[in-house]
C-alpha cells in the first residue's frame, strides 16, 4: 500500500531538495504550520522551529548530523492538548519512537500531528557537533552525507557519532505517515519519498509527488547492512556496560562523577514524570538526618542517593527508553548514561516482551496487570 | 565469628499477611527475629523506590507479601506488585543482587503458620547467600 515518489536532487543539491520539499509541505500539504529543524539566523545552531510562514524556512537543514534535543518533548508539548490546527513535525526515527511512547503516557496525541519521518544516518553530540559544522551548517550537512556518500564514514579529527547513533538499529523511521528515504538511494539525484498512511497518501497526493516507483533496488540491501553494522556495535556495547557495572563497585565507579544535576532526565524525552520525585521534598531532608547517615558508615558521599536516583529512572522508564542518547548527550561530567540505560532496557523490555516505540497499540508494561501471570515469582503460587 | 545475622526488609499488606503475622504471634508459633514488617495497605502500595533504597541502605533481602490473586482489597495491586518486582528482577541482578534477595508471596489473613514458614525459609536462604554487597560500604 505504501505509495513511493521520487524527489530529483541534480543540481540544486540535497539541502536546497529538502528546503523546497519543506516549503510544498507548508504551503501544499493541508496543514498550518510545519515543525522542523532550522540552523538559527543568529548562530550556527539546529533547533527545532514552528513555521507558519513559508518564507521563514531559510535556515531548514533537518539533516543536519545534530540534534541538541530529542523533539518528541516539543510535539507532546504542541499535541497534550487539542492544538486547534494542523501540524506537520520532520522528525528522526528516535523522535517518533519517542514520541510514541509519550502518546501512550497521554502525554501527546497523534491527532493534529503528521509524522515525517527522515532516514537517519547518525547525529553528533552537541559538544561535537559545532567543531564539525564550523559556522557554515549547511556546507557541514552536505559534507556529512557526501562523505558517507564517497565511503569516507562518519568520523571528524578525533570524534564520530554519539555511540547512541552508533548503536541505534532503528535508522529508517517506523510509524511516520511519510518518510524520507536516503539510505540506499543515491542522494546526488534523488530522494526517496514515501506514504506509509491514508494521511501520507493523501499529503504525496496534495504536494503533487503522485508517484508509483519502487524504492530503488538496493535499499532493502542498503537497510540490511546499516542495520546489522548498528546491532553489532550494539550488542558489543552491552557486553561491555555490563561488565563495567555488574557490581555495585563497579557502578559506582561508573557513576562516581555523577554530581546529581539530573540533566539526564531533563533530557530524556521519555522521563514522564510532571515533578520528578527526586526534586521534591521527599528529599529535602532534614539537616541532622544527613549527620545519622554519617555516622551509620562513618562516611557519607554528598550530594547522597547518586545511585538511588539513576537505578529508581531505571526502574521508572527504562521500558520506554529508545535509546537515542540524549542523556549522555546532556550529562556535563561526561557520564555514558544511554550506555547504561540501553543495557538495562533490552532487559527489562525484554521481559515484558515489549519493545519501546514499536507501535501504538502495545500498551506499557507497568499500565497493564493481569491476574494470571509470572506466577514463578512467587514460587508458582496464585 | 559469629553466625551471620541478615536484616530482611518486608512490606506486607495489612489485610492478609500483617494479619498472618498477628496470628503467628497470638498462635505461639516461632520464627526467626531478622525480619522487619513494614505495615502496607496493600502491596500496590510499595513503590520500587522502597525496595532499591532498602537494598542499597544494607538490608539483606526484601519480603513482599500480600493478598492471593483475586483477594485484593483494591483489586489489582497485588498485580501492579507483581509486575513491580518482575521489573526490579531484570534491574538489580544486572548490578550484582542476587535476584532471591527480592522475594514475593502470597500469605493470606488465616495462613498464620505459612508466615512463620515463609520467615523461616527467607532467612535460611540468605544466610546461605551471605551478606549483602552493601552492607557497610559507602554507596554514593
Ligand atoms: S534514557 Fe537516555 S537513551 Fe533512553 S530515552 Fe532517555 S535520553 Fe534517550
Ligand atoms: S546528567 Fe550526568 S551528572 Fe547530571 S545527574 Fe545525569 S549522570 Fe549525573
Ligand atoms: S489489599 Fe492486600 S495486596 Fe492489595
């Protein structure tokens, strides 16, 4: 069923494609504004911005290899309620997934919001990204995927992807209503463009993009091995995070630079809590409280409770973690906290047979109790 | 050296296994002293929190008992428990607890002599464990 058009690059290169693909979508595509990553007119920085004007995406570059947050928070926080309009959001496959998740936590709806999804080839962190991208951004983007394009890889002087996108096998977006297809197409002469919905069928028909071709015969070998190649990094990331923290001496060596800032949550786009229990009085602990706990051990490491925090987020959302890296991203002491999340998570999704933001219809394993179930956990008692 | 004494935390629900202690109590019926109840109004009511925070403050294992299936005054908290603690298994084994230091059961308001086994059986088999990795040692 999915309707697949081609969208020629030639001359005009790959930016210029996506910026005039952006600008159909605003004006073409039924919808009244159009959320999408810019490089900002006052410094070389990509943010998500709400346009409504389509002489107002000059700087749109959503293939920028950066992305300083994970946007899903930014379409829960134009979807939790109805938005009175239409929005369409270019988002990264980790961004859908996300936001997946937050939709299912009733945190966003799918209502007012179209999905454009982009094949993902990798992201820098923030404190890289600029050392590569200098003050030229989109020059940067089109070096990024030309070297990609020539076999020269990802890597810049002494840095590569955030080993979230090294690890991430989900490159090519699930659950967008159109995706942007790059991996496996020759990028110097077309994009891929795809309808994976009635309503991305119905954006295609209105853009005028109403083709019928085949995506391009090597994508699905294309996918094949980009996807292995992440899996692989994958699971030998968690083969190594686990030895490095499976016991408690070894995580709090993992964890002793931690100086409970919690910019992981911040950051973390499926951290659902409105007040984080950690920031609430249920901390805010009595003075001489502090001296007891000294005394217990005759040391006390403050600011205390550094693992209590991280193995609590665990527990809270590591069934939703996606794995797009915008904790170690966010974390000033340099903390490889997606490492440690991942880890966990395939477990813990794994348990339940879940996996975070495959689909809509899978609800969350916390939200869900039945009277029949694990009964080996309690020693086959019912 | 003297034998090792663990400290066992368990949060048990009011309405059926603080009940089955009672009854243990007023039945004469002997278990060992390493145990603390902590009285829940259901095991719905324990939040994961408690347990990482007993586990990591030193307690040797954690005890959760409530209502049999069907049973709950709430209807689905010992469900949500259940779940809790299949989640807390998958966590805190990879951090090097043994997964029997978490330990969920059903013991209903008149199974005053299946507490006193459970105890007893609890203790036994942390003994055999040994201590807790966290027992004395500076967590951050
Ligand atoms: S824990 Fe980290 S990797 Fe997982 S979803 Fe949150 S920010 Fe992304
Ligand atoms: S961002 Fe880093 S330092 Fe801050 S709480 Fe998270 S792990 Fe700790
Ligand atoms: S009332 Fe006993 S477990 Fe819920």
């Amino acid at each position: 069923m999915a309707k697949t058009a081609k969208i020629e690059v030639k001359e005009q290169g790959l930016i210029a494609t996506m910026q005039g693909f952006c600008k159909t979508l605003l004006e073409k595509g039924g919808i009244d504004a159009l959320l999408v990553a810019q490089h900002l007119p006052m410094k070389n920085v990509v943010m998500p911005t709400l346009v409504t004007d389509p002489t107002k995406l000059n700087g749109v570059d959503p293939l920028a290899p950066v992305f300083p947050i994970n946007a899903a928070k930014v379409v829960s926080k134009l979807t939790r309620k109805p938005l009175a309009g239409k929005v369409a959001a270019v988002l990264r496959p980790c961004e859908i997934r996300a936001f997946i998740e937050l939709v299912k936590l009733k945190q966003g709806s799918t209502e007012d919001v179209l999905l454009v999804g982009i094949d993902c080839l990798g992201a820098y962190s923030n404190v890289h990204y600029p050392r590569f991208a200098g003050q030229n951004g989109t020059e940067a983007t089109l070096r990024f995927y030309q070297n990609i394009r020539a076999g020269k890889g990802t890597a810049c002087q002494d840095f590569d992807l955030s080993p979230a996108c090294k690890a991430c096998e989900h490159p090519i977006p699930e659950n967008a209503d159109l995706l942007i297809g790059l991996v496996g197409v020759d990028i110097n002469d077309q994009v891929l463009v795809q309808a994976n919905s009635p309503a991305g069928e119905a954006l295609l028909g209105a853009m005028g993009l109403m083709g019928t071709k085949e995506p391009p015969e090597g994508r699905k070998k294309a996918i094949a091995t980009l996807v292995a190649e992440r899996a692989a990094y994958r699971d030998q990331m968690y083969v190594e995070t686990s030895e490095a923290t499976a016991d408690l001496e070894k995580l709090t060596a993992y964890l002793a630079n931690c100086v409970n800032c919690y910019n992981c949550r911040v950051a973390c786009p499926v951290c659902y809590c409105k007040e984080c229990v950690f920031v609430t009085d249920v901390f805010d602990h009595e003075p001489s409280q502090y001296l007891r706990w000294a005394k217990r051990k005759g040391i006390l490491k403050m600011p205390t409770d550094t693992v209590f925090y991280h193995i609590t987020r665990l527990a809270h959302m590591s069934t939703a973690c996606i794995g797009c890296g915008q904790c170690s991203n966010a974390c000033p002491n340099n903390i490889p906290v997606m490492e440690i999340f991942r880890t966990i998570a395939s477990y813990t999704q794994k348990a339940f047979d879940y996996e975070a933001g495959r689909s809509l219809e899978e609800e969350p394993p916390l939200s869900v109790f039945r009277e029949k179930e694990f009964s080996e956990l309690t020693g086959g008692k019912d | 050296m003297a034998e090792f004494e663990p400290t066992i935390i368990a949060f048990v629900c009011n309405w059926c296994t603080y009940t089955a202690a009672d009854l243990a109590g007023t039945s004469r019926l002997s278990y060992p002293p390493n145990v603390r109840l902590i009285r829940m109004m259901c095991t719905g009511m324990v939040d994961p929190k408690y347990v990482i925070k007993a586990l990591l403050e030193g307690a040797d294992a954690v005890l959760i008992s409530g209502c049999h299936p069907g049973d709950c005054h709430y209807i689905n908290g010992n469900y949500k428990a259940r779940r809790r603690v299949k989640l807390l298994k998958e966590i805190l084994p990879r951090f090097g607890f043994d997964q029997s230091r978490l330990k969920l059961t059903w013991i209903g308001a008149s199974e005053g002599v299946d507490f006193a086994a459970t105890i007893r059986k609890t203790v036994d088999e942390v003994k055999a464990l040994g201590p807790n990795q966290t027992r004395g040692k500076m967590v951050i």
